[in-house]
C-alpha cells in the first residue's frame, strides 16, 4: 500500500504530494488524513496522508513511513480541496495553509469519546427575519439545502446572534452543517449563547483561539468526527471539517481581525466565498455596513442582496439631528464653544432617565506635547506600557 503524504516544508518548489510506502504494522492504523511522520532530505518531518493507493508512478524504490502518531484522520478531502486552492489563490504553499487550518495534536483529546445531539430540531420561526425581504425564504431555501446566496445588511439594534443562530438551525433541520466566522471573542460568546437557546446539546461545537491547546483539538475533534455539524468559530475556524456543509456565514467582513496576519494571509470572507462554490453550498455574507467586497458580489450576481424596506430602517434607526445650526445657535448662544451642547445633554438625560446608555465622543481640540527622536522624529514610548512620552 502506498500512502501520498503532503510534507510541512516552506519551499514552493517541493509543494506537492509525495508517495511512500506504508509498512505492515502501520496497515492497521495510517488511513486518510491522518498525520504521520516520515524520513524526507535526511530530516524527520511532520506531515498529512491525503490519500492511499495500491501502486506508483515513482520508478525507485519507496521510503517506507516512520511513524504514525495517530490514525485520526483530522484532514478530510474536502478541506484538501479548500487549502489548494487557498495556497494558489494567495501565492503560498499547501503546507503554510493546512498549518493555520489545523489545530496541534493532544492526545488525550482523542482518547475521549465526543458526544453526538440526540435528534435534528425543527425549522425556526421565520419571524425574526420578516422585517427582511426575502428573508423567510432564505430559512426555506436553508432548510431544504438549496445554495442561496445572500449578503444580509442588519437592522440598527438586530439581535444579529440569534439571526445567525436561526440560520444554522434552517441549514440543521434540513441535514446539512452549517459553519459561522466571526472577528473576536466577544463576537464568538454573544453567538455561542444564542446557539445554546435555539440548537440541540452536542450540535454546535465552538473554536475560539483562547482556549487551551487540548480544549481547542477537542472542539475540532468534535467536527471532524462528524458529532457537530455546526461550527462557530473566529478566524481559524474558516478551514473547519464540517460534515455535509450546506451553508457558510461571515459576519462583519469588513473587520480587519478577518485577515490572517500569517502566510499566506488569507482572508475569511474570500476563503468562505471559495468554499461556498467548491461544495455548492448556501453563503450568507452579513454586517451591520455593506463592504465594497460585498457590493461586489451582489452586482456580479453572484449574492442577492437581503435588505429591509425603507419603512422597516426609518423605524428601526435612530433619530439624528444636526447641531450648531442658527436656530440652536439663536435659542443657545454658548452652544458654539459648549463641548456638549444643551440639545446634546438633554438627549443623554432622557436616555439614562429611560434605563439606555449613552455614549459621548467628543473632539479634542489643541495640541499635545509629546517626546520624539530629534534624527528620525520616531515617537519615545514607555518600555513597560508603551505609552507616549512627554
């Protein structure tokens, strides 16, 4: 038997699979996906089987593999497929992409079995999305594993996690995983507390680049096995092993946290969008703002745009008035030197009198002085906070 091994070197040059043969007391246990480690240039390197076959092209003689850690086939065909054509969309190698998609090995991890829900749940209430156009037709669309392609614009004040959530749980009641990026944590805990009040136990796993490294494997471990076919995650997250993957969702793409900062720095919303057309599969990019990245792909048909009437957004957006107009000025003369004009300060009254907050951002006016380098005018910092000095 021969296994084809994708080996972790940086060199672009040696970016392809290579065979090696797979010795008897490994036949039991190497198996697609698993990690192995194998004798490569004199080095013993780490690296992925990503298919096994009965014969080669390779005229010499085969290295046999060294060892095998684990027969846990962590790399599934589909993500193979993805991290590809990541690597040549971004000019990198299929080795720096399977190192952002997949977490470090824990053993112990592997050794716990991983719970599996007890029953699907039903379709949610459309309810949530019939300020929307379209919207109750995206749960339909969702629920029986058609591949919509929408770019949802929030309402002002939505509940966006429970949005999301009801979208996971159309794309679950029709048998089809679903898998949701977000920027940062605190985005991640607001989703995660929505999942646990409209998805079943043990159908949503969350992975989050906070946790313990043996946390973290488990998490993924609970997708790759196929005991969660929902996926909530951050960054890393876009690469996850979901089972029968029927919808992917970005929120806020236009975050800067979405962008990988190691190579070869892919993006979330691009992987997602790729993804989405390799498994034909529903795509939901969402945000409270539309990015130009978004616009695009409703103008090139690509995505249908999911909006709310005009009607709907007047009603749920706040009221905004301008200040520092003659008829305030005439009324407050101080108005115009006032940090906080009495418009301003009546308005924040009322809200804290209601129970609301308040946020006040003000300019500063003037200048500051500060320390700086007099050859390269390079700003003096504090060695321990890194704050300015002067």
């Amino acid at each position: 038997m021969v296994a084809r091994v994708v080996i972790d070197v940086p060199l672009a040059h040696l970016d392809r699979p290579f065979d090696y043969a797979v010795p008897e007391k490994f036949a039991d246990t190497v198996q697609a996906g698993c990690r192995v480690r194998v004798r490569f240039s004199g080095q013993l390197l780490d690296g992925f089987v990503v298919s096994l076959d009965d014969a080669t092209d390779f005229t010499g003689k085969l290295l046999p593999l060294s060892h095998v850690p684990s027969g846990e086939p962590v790399l599934t065909p589909q993500v193979v497929r993805l991290a590809r054509v990541v690597a040549d969309r971004y000019a990198g190698t299929l080795s720096d992409v399977l190192r952002l998609a997949l977490p470090p090995r824990r053993a112990a991890a592997e050794k716990r079995p991983t719970p599996t829900p007890e029953a699907l749940p039903a379709p949610p209430d459309p309810a949530g999305f019939g300020r929307y156009q379209a919207g109750p037709a995206l749960l339909t669309a969702l629920a029986e594993g058609r591949p919509a392609r929408a770019v949802w614009t929030a309402l002002p004040g939505e509940d966006w996690p429970t949005r999301l959530a009801e979208l996971c749980r159309a794309s679950l009641s029709g048998r089809r995983g679903a898998l949701v990026v977000v920027p940062d944590g605190k985005d991640l805990d607001r989703l995660a507390a929505a999942a646990r009040q409209l998805l079943p136990e043990h159908s949503y796993t969350v992975l989050r680049a906070d946790d313990s490294p043996e946390k973290r494997y488990r998490q993924f471990l609970a997708a790759s096995r196929g005991a969660a076919q929902v996926v909530l995650g951050t960054r890393a997250a876009m690469f996850a092993p979901v089972r029968d993957l029927g919808l992917v969702v970005v929120w806020d793409d236009g975050d800067d946290l979405h962008a990988d900062e190691h190579a070869p720095y892919p993006h979330a919303r691009d992987v997602l969008v790729q993804r989405a057309w390799l498994d034909n599969c529903a795509a939901v990019v969402a945000g409270t703002a539309r990015t130009a990245e978004a616009e695009l792909l409703v103008e090139s048909g690509w995505a249908h745009e999911l909006i709310a009437d005009r009607a709907v957004l007047r009603a749920a957006a706040p009221r905004i008035q301008a200040l520092g107009d003659d008829f305030e000025l005439a009324r407050d003369p101080a108005a115009r030197s006032a940090r906080l004009p009495s418009l301003a300060h009546e308005a924040a009254r009322k809200a804290l009198a209601s129970g609301a907050p308040v946020l006040v951002q003000v300019p500063r006016r003037g200048y500051v002085p500060s320390l700086a380098c007099a050859r390269c005018r390079a700003p003096a910092r504090c060695a321990h906070c890194a704050g300015p000095l002067g």
